[in-house]
C-alpha cells in the first residue's frame, strides 16, 4: 500500500512508519517539521501540512490510499490549540477525501465526549464524528498512555522520583490507567490500515494500574523508597507549575488533571497490547528518568529529534 502517517519523525508515528516500512509499504509522511533529522532517509517522502492551502495539501495525498492520523496537540498554547487542531484535522480529513484516500486510521483517546469539560476529550469526540461522517472506511483507535523510549509520562514521573523524598498524587490517586506500549499500538494501527470494516478499537495495555500504583510500581522498579501522599489537586497543580516554570514545561493542565479524576483513561474492554508497562520499566530501569522530557520543547524546537530515554 501507499500510506500517508501524520508525523512520522515524532513518537508514535516514528513507530508506525518503521512498521510499514519493514512490511514493505510505500510511506510518506506529513509534518510540521520540515528540519528534523529524516530517521527513514529517502525511504519516507515529506510534505509540510499545507493546513491553510487544501488543495496543496490533497495534491500530496494524490496517490495514498491510506491515511493514519496521529495529529494533536496535548494542551492549548499561544503557539497552538486544540481548537486549531480540531479545525486543521477537519481539513486534512477533507483533503483526503478528496484526493482520493480509501481508508482513515485515526487516533483518538479513550472515553472522548463532546460534552465534556476537559478540552482534549472534547476535541477528539467532535474529530470522531467528523471522521464517521466523511462516507470514508476509517478505524479509530483510542489509547490511554502510552508508554516507550521516548516517553514523557512515565519517564517523568521516573525523573520525579529520583529527585524528591515523597511524591504527591492527586487527590486520593485512585483513579485508573491502562498504558499501552507505543508499539504495540503501532503494530495494531498497521493491521487496521489493511482492513476494510469502519470499527472502533479500544487500544488499551494488559495492566491497569491506580495512579498511586503506578507511581509505587515505578517507585519500586528503580529501587526507591518513597511517600506517596494525596495532597488537593489545585495544590497539586501549582507544585506541578513550579516545576513546569523550573523546566520550562507545561507538566500537566487543570483539564488533564480533571481527566485523570474522572477516570478518562479506563475502559471496561479487553487489552490489545501485549507489552506489560512493569516490565517495560524493570528492563529500562537503568535509563528511565535520568533526564527530564520536555512536551513543549518538542513542540516548539522542530529540528532535534526525539530524545530517547
């Protein structure tokens, strides 16, 4: 097949890309990051987004017969919006449609709501539906975390706990994940690309851990003693912007927080990946969080190429 993957130089489009290519698709790519370092060489053709010109944008897609969506933005900043990303990805659906795309993988997040307060739940719900009324063959796929060597989440959460003597959770910290593993969730997204049939897929990992689980199973796979403290989540917020302020990061928003508390990234369904996270972490518990891994700094400088933790 010739497929088109939405930011194939990035984190889970670099694993989706590296997938097709050894099962010997042809794969272009489109991104906003013209200037970094192509890990594919001549392998992966690339196009910039052409958001604002549709019609450059369908021209790349002229000879794709599939798309795979993996376009987002995790919190709104003066550079960027999940109101933009909801208009721009209501475009490039349009302009596959138009050049003739046949199928649409699309990845979405676990329990997305139109209604919902929190934006980022909100903004994948009304892509969902934009998507399911576009007349094309599309599978969405929602994940909860993921987790690999280019992780933010878990790698952070690592870096914290190296640092300080207790960790503080949100509230009680007994809300759910079930992280899934980057690959897996790639390998799944090139199965779906070959398929025909419009479905949903809940793309969940095989454990479901509370957030004080996780944060105690880290804990313990590095070798760490240390408190983990419930403490009110608006201070919560403020300590996780000092850090932001000391990184100059956005570590987590009011919206993500509140996502987290009402159970947002757990579904009552079966796992699709197979990569268990706390084993993951007992094999890279040498490396993992041994340095910080900046959301903004990768969406602001697009010419470094995704550190590896």
């Amino acid at each position: 097949m010739h497929v088109s993957v939405t930011g194939a130089f990035g984190y889970s489009g670099r694993y989706i890309a590296k997938r097709l290519l050894a099962e010997g698709h042809q794969v272009m790519t489109l991104t906003n990051s013209l200037r970094r370092t192509n890990p594919f060489g001549s392998r992966v053709q690339t196009f910039p987004f052409n958001f604002d010109r549709p019609d450059l944008l369908a021209q790349s897609l002229s000879s794709v017969e599939v798309l795979i969506n993996t376009y987002w933005v995790r919190f709104d900043h003066k550079l960027f919006t999940h109101g933009q990303a909801v208009a721009n990805t209501r475009v490039l659906f349009g302009a596959a449609k138009k050049a003739g795309v046949r199928r649409i993988v699309h990845v979405s997040i676990t329990n997305p709501d139109a209604e919902s307060d929190p934006p980022y739940f909100r903004g994948k719900a009304k892509l969902e539906q934009s998507l399911q009324a576009s007349g094309l063959s599309y599978c969405i796929l929602r994940p909860t975390v993921l987790f690999g060597k280019e992780d933010l989440l878990i790698n952070n959460i690592a870096w914290a706990l190296r640092r300080f003597p207790v960790y503080a959770v949100f509230s009680d910290g007994n809300y759910r994940l079930q992280p899934i593993y980057v690959d897996d969730l790639a390998a799944a997204t090139v199965t779906e690309a070959g398929q025909f049939a419009d479905r949903i897929v809940q793309a969940i990992g095989p454990e479901t851990f509370t957030y004080r689980e996780l944060v105690k199973m880290i804990a313990d796979k590095l070798g760490l003693r240390r408190a983990v403290v419930g403490v009110p989540p608006t201070l919560g917020y403020w300590a996780c912007r000092l850090v932001g302020a000391i990184k100059h990061d956005v570590v987590i928003t009011r919206e993500e927080i509140r996502g987290l508390m009402e159970n947002r990234l757990h579904v009552a369904a079966l796992p699709l990946g197979t990569t268990r996270l706390s084993e993951w972490v007992e094999k890279h518990k040498d490396t993992l969080g041994l340095g910080y891994t900046s959301e903004l700094l990768r969406r602001v400088d697009r010419t470094a190429s995704y550190r590896s933790n």
